[in-house]
C-alpha cells in the first residue's frame, strides 16, 4: 500500500508515523458501511494488518506498551490470516 510506505518514508518521529499509521487504519474502518460488500471488507482487513506490520517495525516504547495493551495473541493473530 503506497499510503504505509509514504508514511514510513517521512522524515517524522516514529511516534507521529505511529499516529499516522493508525489514524490511516482507523480511516479504512470508518469508511466500511453496511453497504460495504464482504470482498470490501476483506481488503480493509489485509490493509490493516500491512499496517500494523508497519508499525511492528517501528522500534517505540509506545509500540512496545500498544502491544501488551491490545496482547501478542491478536497481532499473531492478525499475521496468521
């Protein structure tokens, strides 16, 4: 996805790529309504955890927390599908 890459590519702190990158994932969500076909919906899902691997390569301490918070069995989870 050109938009994660762009992203990463910035010359930003990683805690504003880090915000960039969720407020970009929470953008894709917001954008599924109920008139949203399930292939629409499988796209936003395999877009959202090329976002999240992003934000696994970004070495933060705030990465770090998110992912004890959210658990390491969802991000496996999320790479498994």
């Amino acid at each position: 996805m050109e938009a994660i890459e762009k992203i990463l590519g910035f010359k930003y702190s990683d805690s504003k790529k880090y915000d960039r990158l969720l407020e970009l994932d929470c953008m894709l969500y917001t954008n599924l309504g109920t008139d949203s076909t399930k292939k629409e919906g499988q796209e936003v899902k395999t877009k959202s955890r090329k976002i999240y691997q992003a934000i696994r390569t970004l070495d933060t301490e705030r990465w770090q927390l998110t992912a004890k918070q959210l658990g390491q069995s969802f991000i496996d989870a999320m790479d498994k599908k």
